[in-house]
C-alpha cells in the first residue's frame, strides 16, 4: 500500500508548497509512483507542475464534494513526472461545503481508497491554515512532513503546530505520525539559522531530516517556468537537495519496514 504524506504547517510561507512539487519530482525520477494532491485554493502546486489551474476539468472540489471517481480526477500529464489532482479557487467552496457533508473530515480518505494500492507515495500539499481541508489531509494521511525556516518563533509555533497534529491525530486518525522536520530556505551564513538549527535537533532529534533545503535562487524561479527544479535546473543546488531529502524518506521507509518484519 502506497504512503501518503501530508506537507503541512499552519505559517505561510515557509516552502511548503515548494516541497510538495520538488520532492514528488525526485520520488517520481527514482521510478515510484507518485500523486501530488493540491488542497491550497491558490493552486500554486497545480500551475508549479506545468498545469493550467484556469484550465483544468476537475479539482479536488469535484473529487471531496460532488464525489467524482478518483480517476477521473487524476491529471496523469504533468512537468514533474507525477500524477496531480489540481486545485484552483474552487476548492475555497469546498471549504464551505464540507462543514455541510455527511462524515466530512474522512472525505479525502475514501477517496483515496481506490488508488491507494497503485501509487509507491502519495503527497499532500496542504493550504496554510487548519480548516477542514488540512483536517481531511491529516485524516487521510499515514504521517506529516512539516516545511519550516530556521527563523525566530520557528520553535514556538513548531511546537504549536505538533500539538495541533497531536489532537487531530486523536480525533480523526489515531495512526497519524510524524515524518520529519523539514529545514528549508537554509542558509548557514546567518548565525541565527545555525541556532534554530540545533535547538531543533536538541528537540525534535531523528524527526529533523539531516538533508537541509538552501536558499536558492533556481527553487524560486522554477515555479513561474511550471516545473519543480531538477527539470528547470538540474543542476542547481536546490533540485539536488530535494533529491536528497527523497533519498532520505526511502531509506528511513526501509529502516521502519526492517524492523517492523523484525518486531
């Protein structure tokens, strides 16, 4: 069965949305099965893999509220060699809608259960803010890869956030776990980063990643090109780095396989 990750956290602007494209594009370039799913009304996963949110037949609206089969859903044509449910602003009203649904907060999860058998991993690009879109993600999903920058209140509002996770966790999904910690738009000249970095791994231990996300120019220009950064700039040092961090999620997949065959 093929995980799914949710990439959430409740701060904008942390490069999350960044991270669901470019680290569905390298899981993808290792020959897995990948599903990015866009839950963010901005729809800035859906146009960062070369997809037209403006011109798209469904969404993840048509998918959580008129229930349209999963498959038809599935953009299976995208810049990053993955598969893509779109979002655009129509999944603000779905938003809306779901307060009104029968078992709302489990909409994504049945979906899923169709496709859940054919992808290696699934990822889950999660709006900013906890509504009942990101409680739908956090339902449907096995574990939660937190975005964050190594800036001042990181740890206040991480911890914030985990606590979120933790009672979500208790309520809608009881195997909810957390994938790691994930340090982005880095850059080891500032003093300030290079603390936050080591209060983190004082506090989160084996959750932070040891593959850390750089500032980088070529990440942040990827996306008006509509491609995750191994296909504008292969090169580049962040296109590298996400390639590290799809490393580093399969081998700790293997590490937790290892000893659950051993347990």
């Amino acid at each position: 069965m093929g995980k799914v990750i949710a990439i959430a956290n409740q701060k904008g602007g942390v490069g999350k949305t960044t991270t669901a494209v470019n680290v569905a594009a390298s899981m993808a370039a290792t020959r897995r099965k990948v599903l990015l799913i866009d839950l963010d009304p901005q729809g800035n996963a859906t146009m960062g893999s070369g997809v037209d949110k403006f011109d798209v037949d469904a969404t993840c609206y048509e998918l959580l509220i008129e229930e349209k089969p999963i498959d038809d859903v599935i953009i299976k044509e995208t810049s990053g060699k993955y598969h893509l449910i779109a979002a655009n602003g129509d999944v603000t009203a779905a938003e809306i809608k779901l307060m009104e649904q029968f078992a709302r907060e489990v909409r994504l999860r049945n979906a899923l259960k169709p496709v859940r058998d054919y992808y290696d991993y699934i990822f889950i690009d999660c709006p900013p803010s906890l509504n009942q879109l990101t409680v739908n993600a956090m339902a449907a999903a096995d574990s939660v890869l937190v975005p964050m920058q190594c800036e001042y209140y990181a740890l206040e509002g991480l911890t914030a956030l985990m606590d979120t996770i933790r009672k979500l966790a208790s309520v809608v999904n009881p195997e909810l776990k957390i994938e790691g910690v994930l340090r982005t738009m880095y850059d080891p000249r500032n003093r300030l980063a290079n603390d936050v970095s080591e209060q983190l791994k004082r506090h989160f231990g084996e959750q932070v990643y040891r593959t850390v996300i750089p500032r980088n120019v070529r990440l942040a220009e990827a996306p008006s090109f509509g491609a995750p950064a191994m296909y504008y700039e292969k090169s580049s040092a962040g296109a590298k780095a996400y390639l590290a961090l799809a490393g580093e999620i399969l081998r700790r997949r293997d590490r937790e396989s290892t000893v659950a065959k051993a347990g």
